[in-house]
C-alpha cells in the first residue's frame, strides 16, 4: 500500500514538469488557417488604436476573406512589445507582421534574419515610385527594403505661442535664419520677462533638439553622415552643435528631466514659454487645446533646417517563418495602399509616406507638412529609431542625458564619439 | 529507526516538485543568465563566442555603470538609515505605551499596504521638480504656505537626487521595520524590566542595557530586508522619473540594455546585482543558521 502511494506521488510530480513542456504544441491549429493574419504592434490607446481601427476596416473592405488578429501589446510607449515580440521572435513563433520604426531601428532583426526583404514587394506594388526617392535611399539597407511605412512623421518642427513673441515684439510668422539667429530672439524673449522661453522635456525630446541643432549645422548631407562614418562626431560642425545646443538648455525650464512631451508642449500652449521643438503629433495638443493653427500657434522648420524633413516613421514588416505568408503581404498591401494611409493618417494625425496622396483631404498643419515631405530633402530623425540602431540611440539617449545635469561639452563629445565608435565598429 | 528508501523516500517526493521547480526556474536560469554574461551576444543575432570575464571588466571600468552604482549607494544608504530611523523611533514611542495604539500602528503600516508602482505615480507629481509660478506637488505646498525657500529640485539635483527618490521608500517601508521593532519589544519578557526596575535603573538606562542589546537580531532582520529591497529598486524610480541618466540604478540600466537587445551587458549587470545582493544575504544566512543550532 505505501509502495503504491509513493509511486503515485513519483508520478505526480514526473507529470507536473511534462505540463511545462505540452503546451506549445496548439500553434500548428493556428497555422493551418489560411485565411488569418496577426499583426503585432503597441497601438492600443488613444489616437494610435483609432488609426489601427480605421486601418483594419479598410483591410476588410480590400480582403474580406481575411480575418485580423490583432496583437497589440500596452505600454511603455512600444517597450513592453518590443520585449514581447523579441521572446516570440526567439522562440520561432513570429506574428505575421510586426510594427516597428523605419530606418535603423529595424538593423538588429536584419542582422539576425528574423525579417524578409520587400523589395520586390516594392516593385509589384510600384511602391518604388509612390514613396519619395529619398524615403526610399533611407529605407534601404545593402539594396533590400525590409519595411512598409504606414505613415510619417517629422521631427523637426519648432511650435510657437504667437501672442508671447509678439509681447516681445518677435515677428512669430518669420523663422530665424540659423540657431545663432534663434539664441537672439531667445535672449529678447527671456529679457522681456519670459523666464523659460524653451519649453523641454525628458531625455529623448533633449535628444530629438539636439538632432535638430545637428541638422541645422551639418546640412542633409553632413548629418546622415554621422550614421555611416563619414561625418566625425568630433568635427568642428558637431562641437559647435553641442555649444549651440548647450546655450539652449540655458533658456528651457529647470525642470526639464521629469516632464514627457505632452507637459513640455503644455508649457507653450499656457503661454508660459515661446518655443517648443516637437514632433508633428504635438499638433493634436494644440487642436485639444481649441488653438488655431496661425493665429494662437503657428510652427517652422527648426531655425537652420529649412529644406530638410527630419523623418520617423511606423512601418510593417513580414518576419521570417510568418505562418500566413500571403494573408501577412495582403496587410501590407492594405497598409501601403493610398485608401489604407488616409483611413490611416486621418485618424492618427500623420501624413501619408505616398507622394499621390490629395492634401485636400487633410487639415491645415498636415497640408504644410505633406508639401515639405514632398519638396525637401529627407533625413532620418535619430530620437525615433530611424537614423541609429537601437544600441546606439540610447548610448546617445544617456550621453545627453547626463549632459542635461552636468552640461560638460568635452564629456558629451568624448561620449558622443565613443558611441560611434562602439556602433560602427 | 528505519532505514533505506522507506525512510528518505516519501518526505524526498513530497518536495521534489520545489526542488525541480527551483531547480529549473531559479538556478538554472541563474547559470543560463551566468552563461550569456559570458558571452558576445550584444545583438538579436546568437552569440558566437566565449569572452570570459571581457563583459564584467568593460561594465566595472564604464562611467556610466559606475554612476548608476553610486546613485545605487546614494539611495541605499539614505533608504536604510530613514527606515531604521523612523521604524525604530515609532516603535519605541508605541512601546512606551500611548493611546489608541491600534490606530498609530495602522497608520504606520498603511504606505506599505500601496505598491510601489502606484505610490511612485503620486509621488512623481509630488516631486516635481519645477519652481515658481509653475510649481506643484510639494514645492507648491510649501510656496503657499510661504516657506519658499524650502522648494528644491528634488530628484533633478545631480548627486543627491537619489535621496528624494529615497523618501517614498522611506515612507512605505518603516511601517514594517517599526512592525518589526515593536515586535522585538514584545518579545522581551516584563520580567526582565522588571528585574532592572528593582535593581534601581532608571528608564533610560533600562533601554541602553536591557532593552536594546536584545533587539540587535531584530534590527539585524530588518537591515537585510530593507538592504536587499534597496538593491532591487526598480518599480518606483520607473515610476516617478522613467528611466533617465540622472536617476539609473543598476536595474533600470539593465532594462534599458536589455530593450536595446544587448543581451549580454544586460546578463552581466543582472549577475553583479545578484553578487551583491548574495554578499549581503549569505553571511546574514550563515549567521541565523548558527544561531539556530545554538539555540536547539
């Protein structure tokens, strides 16, 4: 009898580790669904779950066999996902079709293979020729095209209270010419009684005005250079960069490293501060605000960057073993389609990455923007994965971010140096 | 006395699910975690060779670790001495005997009833760091109640911002260290005070030499706890400043290595953190293991 017992208890125990191990074998009902796809991404809140909503009605529209699966993972603005996704990806059950940044951001699943190149998805979709040629030259890597941008952004956007520069007797609708000009204007505003004329946030918004000094220095072409070597981080046009942008700091809030974009926008649109540099989403701030494009606020290119459209973009991959390979080109197909964008941007407050696209159909700011995304020159922002791998951007993220505390312009180069260094090899 | 598989055998099957369960989910992990640390494997692509100890010296001599590590220290010992501070005093008045001790214990131990997720979002509006006609939070209580020069920038400050972070901890943990001083007093037979009493000691000395030197296991307890809770800081510095350069620990730089796929580093801070939370640990083990044999 007490034999018996204890055999039983050996197999119960046996047992309870076997579970750990069976439960991985329902994946292969899934697959055996032709007519399904699931598409990962951190849209889960706010305008971004309305713009996927308005995205999946009109993939049912164009593939109404398909059923959507929607993956989305909350939070940490895409970091939960990304960790998400990177356990899926390693473990060999990849979605068929993940969200990511364009550009850079995208390097680390190239280099381990986890997605498939596009190009001739490009092709048959003549995507080649609906996208601008410089957003093209940036999405591609060694000849290959690895992801489908489903709208844009651009980061080099300065948002202006027009009433406090006119107090101080600033003419709002006129952009200074360079940031030397800006340093000016700010110094007028701040004597006029204007305590923080800069509106800052937390580490990336540092880094993304940081990118926007580079850019007004370097040029285009100066500045993608950074990303492949040919421009130094320890030239001339850097150093002198990390001064301006040093200068800055001294007319933003003190309180900088604790308040995320939407608080520092806040500060401009209460009239508390004249600038504030952002990205195109802070747009929606102004609009909950009930301000008026042109009267209460008006926006420029960042002083120095006129001509240049400092891009980031969403974009869609196919994985590598995706199970509904045809369903996953079919999304893409959708996402890429010039119905799919503006159902798209529409409802996120972005623009459309095709050139085809009728401004017509968007309101004032985005018009703005969609006739720069077609005329100028397009660089890659590196606060938003588009410019730098992810190790780099936040070597860089860091790097700027202790300069906020210490503002030692020889450490920030040195550090800005070793980061290249470590990231180009 | 039986001996054989009658005798080990039942007792052994009744922990073995543990001992698997531990054995795989801790211990294991802990040699996979050793292994990569070990390893060049700083992307999403497999790792593909062995580099010794390359990783722990490249982190020990990297500025950026080494500030993490003394806003780690900062923060440990300001979280330490406030707890034991007020844990210890709290106690001590509730032993000396008050009214509605009930309530005053409650009160006490109610901060540690929040996570610290939850008190880190209030308390990150509490320690904003703006001045002036922007401020709120506690620089704002403190300009309305005309005490503005007491308003500082809190966690902003470059090296003791750690101790304002400190200071939600401190309000949630010594609750539980006072919980278990004042379990410690309790512990304490009248008896002996008693004894002291008659002997003519006053009531401070009663406390300096009867008192106190039998609280020492207790406080020892207590420092463990909060020591190794200090080392595992996460949650509320994520919470009140996200994870910025001015207020990295080691665990939020692991977090930002490993969301950057640099799965290496990240293995390698989180073996550090174990050493360090062993060195503390271990002794304490080894010394309550004694202890206890003493005592049978």
């Amino acid at each position: 009898m007490r034999k018996r017992l204890s055999l039983i208890a050996g197999i119960a125990a046996v047992g309870l580790v076997l579970t750990g191990c069976s439960s991985s074998g329902g994946d292969d009902e899934k697959a055996s669904d032709k007519n399904q796809v699931e598409v990962f991404t951190w849209w889960a809140s706010g305008s971004e779950k309305v713009g996927l909503d308005a995205l999946t009605a009109e993939f049912a529209k164009q593939f109404p066999d398909i059923e959507f699966i929607n993956a989305a993972v909350a939070g940490g603005a895409g970091s939960n996902a990304k960790a998400a996704l990177a356990s899926r990806l390693e473990a060999d059950n990849p979605p068929d079709s993940f969200q990511a940044h364009a550009g850079a951001e995208l390097s680390d699943y190239i280099a381990a293979d986890q997605v498939q190149d596009l190009s001739s998805f490009y092709t048959d979709q003549g995507l080649d020729k609906a996208f601008p040629a410089d957003l093209i030259e940036r999405l591609t890597v060694d000849g290959k095209i690895y992801s489908v941008p489903s709208n844009i952004h651009r980061a080099n956007v300065t948002w202006v209270n027009t009433e406090v520069l006119k107090k101080a007797g600033i003419d709002p609708e006129k952009a200074p010419a360079d940031i030397d000009a800006w340093l000016v204007d700010l110094k007028k505003l701040k004597d006029s009684g204007v305590e923080t004329p800069l509106a800052l946030g937390t580490e990336w918004t540092q880094m993304q005005l940081f990118e926007n000094v580079l850019i007004a220095n370097l040029g285009a072409e100066g500045y993608s250079g950074l990303w492949d070597g040919t421009t130094k981080w320890d030239s001339d046009g850097v150093k002198k960069s990390v001064d301006q942008y040093s200068q800055l700091l001294g007319y933003a809030n003190s309180d900088f490293a604790g308040l995320d974009w939407d608080a520092a926008t806040q500060i401009v649109i209460d009239g508390n501060a004249g600038y504030n540099v952002m990205g195109d989403w802070a747009e929606a701030a102004f609009t909950q605000a009930s301000q008026t494009y042109g009267t209460e606020y008006t926006t420029w290119a960042t002083p120095g960057t006129e001509g240049i459209f400092d891009f980031l973009a969403d974009s869609f991959t196919l994985p590598v073993g995706a199970p509904h390979e045809t369903a996953a080109k079919d999304w893409l197909t959708t996402v890429s389609s010039a119905e799919g964008q503006k159902a798209f941007n529409l409802a996120k407050g972005s623009i459309p990455a095709r050139t085809d696209a009728d401004p017509a159909d968007y309101p004032a700011y985005q018009q703005t923007a969609m006739k720069s995304f077609k005329e100028d020159t397009v660089v890659s922002s590196l606060a938003h994965g588009a410019a730098a791998p992810v190790a780099w951007s936040t070597d860089i993220s860091s790097a700027v971010g202790k300069f906020g505390t210490d503002t030692n312009q020889d450490s920030l180069v040195t550090a800005l140096v070793a980061a290249a260094d470590k990231a180009l090899g | 006395m039986r001996k054989g598989i009658k005798n080990w055998g039942p007792p052994l099957l009744l922990i073995a699910p543990t001992i698997i369960i531990l054995g795989i989910f801790v211990y294991g992990l802990i040699a996979a975690n050793i292994q990569v640390s070990t390893t060049n494997r700083h992307s999403l692509t497999p790792a593909t060779e062995f580099v010794g100890i390359d990783n722990y010296i490249q982190l020990l001599t990297e500025d950026r670790f080494l500030h993490s590590l003394l806003n780690l220290a900062v923060f440990t010992v300001v979280f330490i001495a406030g707890t034991m501070i007020f844990g210890f005093i709290w106690a001590w008045m509730l032993d000396k005997g008050v009214n509605a001790e009930g309530i005053f214990r409650s009160v006490y131990l109610f901060p540690m009833a929040i996570s610290f997720v939850a008190s880190g979002v209030v308390w990150r509006w509490l320690l904003n760091s703006a001045e002036g006609d922007r401020a709120s939070g506690l620089n704002r209580i403190f300009e309305s109640m005309g005490l503005g020069a007491l308003q500082n920038s809190w966690w902003n400050e470059p090296v003791w911002g750690m101790a304002a972070i400190a200071m939600p901890a401190i309000w949630q943990l010594s609750g539980y260290i006072m919980a278990l001083f004042l379990a410690g007093f309790r512990g304490i037979p009248e008896e002996l005070r008693e004894a002291a009493r008659m002997d003519g000691a006053s009531e401070w000395k009663l406390y300096r030499y009867v008192v106190f030197p039998q609280l020492s296991p207790v406080a020892l307890s207590a420092l463990i706890i909060v020591s190794h809770m200090s080392l595992k800081v996460f949650d509320l510095i994520m919470s009140i400043t996200k994870s910025i350069y001015q207020t990295e620990v080691p665990a939020t730089y692991m977090w930002v290595t490993l969301t950057s796929n640099d799965y290496a580093k990240s293995a390698t801070i989180a073996t550090i953190l174990l050493v360090l939370a062993s060195v503390l640990i271990i002794p304490y083990l080894i010394y309550t293991n004694r202890s206890e044999k003493e005592t049978r």
